[in-house]
C-alpha cells in the first residue's frame, strides 16, 4: 500500500484499508456502473506539495482566491465531472484518481489522473470558478509491468550474490577476443588471465539438430564460461541468453543491471507468449472485465507467476545486478568498473582489470545527451585507469551526425508544424526509444514555448519501456530522475495514450481512431514481413495525406523504411490477410533528415564521437565490431594519425580472432 493510499482525504487519519476509511468509515472508492462494466475512481490525500504552473498563475490562481471553498467536498466534485455532458465518456472511463494535495489549504488543487484527458483540460478555468479548485491535470502513474513485479519478488531469494567467486590467473599473459557470430549479432568470447568471459549473448539459437547450432555451441562451449556480461536489452546483444542458461546448461554469473534485464526479457519471445497465455486465461473468467486496473494487475501477476519462475529460473539465479560507478572486487589483481554507456537504459561499458592491465568492452554507446537517456560522457570523466584495449561499438563509424541542439530543432519544428496543419505525425521507430525520446523534446519543447498540448499515441512495446523506465530512474537523465522526484516528469502527462483498443483502462483508443487524429503516433519501423491489417492501415493513412509527416527515428534497418528515406515515391508493404504486396503512394513528408546518411537519434557513435572517445582514453590498442571492415577505413585512417594508438582491428567475421596482451600466438588462443 501507498503512502498516497493510507491517509484518509476527509479526515486526514492513517486507514488500514484502501477500500474504507478505518476512522471515519467514508468510502475511499466510487463506483460507477455502465453496461455492466464497473468504472472505479480512487479518492486518495497527496502527501507531497503540489508547486504552482504557468497555467495556475496566470489564470487559475486570481480565480480561486476570490473563491469560497467553505461547502466544497470532494464527492461533489468529482459528481460533477461524471455528470458533466461536455466531457466525453472515454474520458471518464479513464480516469483513474483525485488526489488532495499536501498543501491544499495554501494552493487549492486536485490532482485528476486521467488516461485521455483532453477536453477536461480544456475546462479546468470552468470548474475553478464553480468550485474554487484547480484541476491539476496529469496522467495516472504508469503501470508497473509484470516483469518487474515479478523480478521484485524473486530478486532478493534468486539473483547470484555478490561478490561472486572468480580467481584470475596473473601468471597467464594470453589475452584474446573471439567474434562468435556474423555481423548484425554482437557476442564475442575474451579470454584474459585464464579466464573465458562472454559479452553478450546476440545470437539467434538454430535448430537443435543443424550443423550450425553445434558449431556455436562448441564456440561458446557454455559449460566452461566464467562469466557472461550483458551490455544492454537490444536483441542483437541478449536474444540468445535466455536459452544458454535454460536450454544449454550455462550456469556462469551474469553481469547487468536490472533495467537490462527488465526491457531485454519484456521484449523476449518467452514473456510475450506468457503474457498471452495469461491475458486468455484471464478472460475466461467472467469478473475479470469488472475489476479495477490494480486488480487486475494483481490477478494477472498471480497467474503468471509459476510459468514466469518456470521459463526463467535457471537464468535469474545466476544474475549479478549491477550499477553504474560500481566496481566488483575479485582479489587484489582482478576487478571490474561497471560504466554508463547511454544508448540504451541500463546500458553499461565494463572495464576488465587484471594487474595493470585493462581492456574495455563498450557494447554500443554513445556521447549525445538525448533525454531521458544519460550518456556515456559523464561516465568517461569518473574512469581514472586508461585501457590498454578498447573493443569498440563501431556501428556508425562511417557517418557524421550533426549537433543534438540542431537535431532536435528541426524534429520540434516538423512535428508542431504538422500538428498545426491538422496532420498526424508517424514515428517510425525500431526499438521505441526513439519515440519516447521524441515525446521528451516535444512536450518539453512545447511548455517552454507556451504550445500547447499534442496528444502522443504509444504502441504495447513503447508503453512497455515507458513503464519501465520510469520505474528505473537510476537509469535515466539526471534531469529527469529530479523531476520524477519533484513529481513534474513527462511521465505523468496526460497526453500519454496506449493505442490498443483491448484495453481501455489503459486509456487505447485504438491504431485506427488514433491515426485519424491530430497527434503524434508511435508505431514500429520495421516495415518488412506482413504488417497486421491495422499497422498497414496506418501506415497507408499516414502516407495519403499531405500534411501528415512520417519521422524515421534511428537508421532505417528495413527495406520499407529505407524506401521512404532514399524519398522514392512508391512503398511496397505487405499484409497479411491477403499473403500478398500493397505498392502505397508517398504523398505526406518523410523526416529523416534532407541530406545524405543522416539519421535522426542513431544510439551509436559517429567518427567524431569515436575520435572524442578515443582521445579521451588514448588505448593502445582499439577492436572494432558491429560493423563490416570496409565502413572503419576511415575511422581507421584516422586513429592512424594518433601516436598512442599502436594497432587496430576489425571483429567481423565469424573465427575472426584479435590478439590483445602478447604479440606471440599460442595454440590455445582459440579456446
């Protein structure tokens, strides 16, 4: 139970029940009833302070200090917007509470969480003159995610414990690092002090019975492992791991942070199809439409509990949470620092350090200040060892980005554009942080500006970050983690929306209502395969209309999403009702910046990062993977003309092996 949840609001006492005030017996709920579907609205006491908006002073507070408030009751009001005609009843069936601020008697305010929202903003100057109360509109607090209720109750009985056992032989002068896949898929094998230490796990596993699945497996050879770090939640770093401890009998100590391992399993193959079978068995039940969201939350968490524990038992007792600045002491020649390496939340470097020697694993980084993820910068000025090696994310290494303030401009300016023009704004985004980070700059943009209100639509994998993260705080901008603190993040905003229409309590409207709509909508960029009849036609309204915009957030990885960048006038997109390809007419701009190998938030550093970075750590030696050898010529050319630098090498292809400590080579090297 809350704090927010156990002050009674009409006399101000703790209450054991969250139902019924256990003083002064006034209900703490309020129920309405339509079409046999029950709608229930929490009335709670606010224990924090509310501080005033722009909104508030410049119109509100005149209002409300002329008012009397001595017959004002919080049941009034809230009967009042229920019985409100001007106000649509999808609004109402979303709100979800009124909450009494702290210091109400100063500033009369009442918090109205509300998943839709709009036109009840839009009235709050109407209802300050009737009641002498400022409608403080926001967004419920997001959901927490059954993954992370679930990690929340098996974390402290189930997780490796700290520090684990790992003796480092010093006397061993091998240092070795071994690609162990093709390059979309990042996991390579290092071998140092004796040690054989996987980073990352981005393989898909083949069938059991082909040649191919018992040639990775004799390359990982799982059983030997000493370790396995995991750098961040993308599929092409952890898709395999799930299936190395659970299917391949790896039991070494996994490296990552909860954040990591939270967005890495809700997007995993394994908790979707749990999810699934949940949500059907749940519907069978013929109460569960009529309970409130948190309960059912908690029926859900209960029903998924003892697959969840099933599906990944032999991978959570061996995980070894980590957090950024962290040092994991082995003995007294042998050490990790755990990193911030921005990209992605949780995302981490890992600093390997036997005796004096050091090599750095950067999984994919970056040094842009892209709200709400930190970068990887800050994390550089807390590294007081220089590494020998750095085994580097060279995904963009061939490209040049401009300057973060001049990115987000245009994007603010585009989508404000659009949403003036009356147009629907499409975000195409692979691996939704895109859009998230796109929500940040335009809600912010637009209260410092004094805009206005976009409404955002977020597709089921968005929202599933969204929660996440803000559940993840450490994880995040430090600007962000103040606001959440001080209970003024984007977060809350009202304009948060979830697009599917199964769940209206979350607020869904639905991908068609959406994208009919003037407001941003956020839907996944890969546009290759067959698209779902509502994803195609959104896409296929988006594309008609002039005055719609289509933002490509991040390098376009598909075929679909390349067309509308290269600016080719015709995309064929498949559906699959009918198992066949739709050419679509591109009539609506596309964003993904006008000038060549230009793309919008790609997570991955530039020449100009790569060379900052370097700089910064002057390494004698840099291994280059994540890309083809011939995109480093460049990069290579130039880090050529730095005199610390001794050597450079591209991990590529598969068997492709760098020698890090001994310029001799051993026959042992491989394995």
């Amino acid at each position: 139970m809350s704090k927010a949840e156990s002050i009674c609001p009409y006399c101000y006492k703790k209450t054991e029940s969250i139902d019924k005030c256990t003083e002064c017996a006034k209900s703490l709920l309020m129920n309405f009833k339509i079409k046999n579907k029950r709608y229930v609205i929490r009335v709670a006491y606010q224990d924090w302070d509310w501080r005033p908006t722009k909104v508030y002073e410049t119109i509100i507070q005149a209002i409300v200090e002329k008012h009397d408030r001595s017959s004002f009751t919080l049941e009034n009001l809230i009967k009042a917007v229920w019985a409100d005609n001007e106000i649509p009843a999808d609004d109402k069936y979303s709100i979800h509470s009124f909450l009494i601020m702290k210091n109400f008697d100063k500033y009369p305010v009442v918090q109205v969480r509300i998943r839709r929202g709009t036109t009840l903003f839009n009235h709050i100057e109407r209802y300050a003159k009737e009641f002498g109360v400022y409608l403080y509109i926001t967004g419920p607090p997001l959901p927490r995610e059954l993954i992370s209720c679930w990690l929340d109750k098996k974390e402290k009985i189930a997780t490796h414990p700290k520090p684990f056992k790992l003796k480092a032989n010093k006397m061993n002068k091998w240092a070795s690092a071994k690609q162990l896949v093709e390059g979309g898929q990042s996991s390579m094998k290092l071998k140092l002090g004796g040690l054989r230490i996987l980073l990352d796990a981005g393989f898909f596993w083949p069938s059991e019975r082909s040649m191919e699945c018992s040639d990775l497996l004799d390359n990982i050879n799982p059983s030997q492992l000493d370790m396995v770090v995991i750098s961040h939640a993308h599929a092409d770093h952890i898709q395999g791991l799930v299936d190395l401890y659970e299917k391949h009998g790896c039991t070494a100590p996994i490296v990552t942070t909860r954040a990591t391992v939270e967005l890495g399993l809700a997007r995993s193959r394994e908790y979707q199809e749990i999810v699934e079978i949940t949500k059907k068995e749940l519907e069978k039940e013929d109460d569960y439409n009529a309970l409130s969201r948190e309960e059912q939350e908690s029926k859900q968490l209960e029903k998924a509990s003892k697959l969840l524990d099933r599906k990944f038992s032999k991978l959570l007792e061996k995980i070894v949470f980590v957090t950024y600045g962290e040092t994991l002491e082995f003995d007294s020649d042998f050490s990790i620092k755990i990193l911030q390496a921005g990209h992605y939340p949780g995302g981490i470097m890992t600093l390997f350090q036997l005796e004096d020697y050091s090599v750095l694993y950067t999984g994919d980084f970056n040094l842009l200040e892209f709200e709400p993820i930190a970068s990887g910068r800050s994390a550089l000025r807390t590294l007081k060892v220089k590494p020998d090696v750095v085994i580097c994310d060279g995904s963009a290494a061939d490209l040049e980005f401009p300057k973060e303030s001049s990115t987000r401009a245009r994007l603010y300016i585009d989508i404000l554009d659009t949403y003036n023009r009356g147009g629907v704004t499409l975000l195409l985004s692979d691996h939704n942080v895109g859009a998230i980070i796109t929500y940040f700059i335009i809600r912010q943009g637009l209260i410092d500006k004094e805009g206005g209100r976009i409404p955002f639509y977020f597709d089921s994998a968005t929202w599933e970050q969204m929660c996440i993260l803000r559940d993840r705080a450490d994880d995040l901008d430090p600007i962000i983690r103040e606001r959440i603190e001080n209970h003024a993040d984007p977060f809350h905003s009202a304009m948060i929306r979830r697009l599917e229409a199964e769940y209206p309590h979350l607020g869904g409207i639905g991908l068609k209502n959406a994208i009919k709509s003037r407001c941003v909508v956020s839907m996944d960029a890969r546009l290759h395969g067959k698209l779902s009849p509502d994803r195609f036609e959104a896409l296929q309204t988006a594309l008609a209309g002039e005055d719609n915009l289509i933002a490509v957030i991040g390098a376009p990885r598909s075929s679909g999403t390349q067309d509308l960048v290269a600016g080719r006038r015709i995309v064929e997109v498949g559906l699959e009702d009918d198992n066949t390809y739709h050419k679509l007419q591109v009539n609506c701009r596309v964003l993904n910046w006008d000038f060549e190998s230009h793309q919008i938030f790609n997570y991955h550093p530039d020449r100009d990062q790569l060379m900052e970075f370097f700089d910064s750590l002057t390494p004698k030696r840099v291994v280059f993977f994540h890309n083809p050898p011939n995109a480093f010529i460049d990069i290579r050319r130039e880090i050529s003309k730095r005199p610390y630098i001794e050597d450079h090498e591209v991990l590529h292809r598969h068997n492709r092996l760098a020698v890090l400590r001994d310029d001799r080579i051993a026959k042992d090297l491989v394995e």
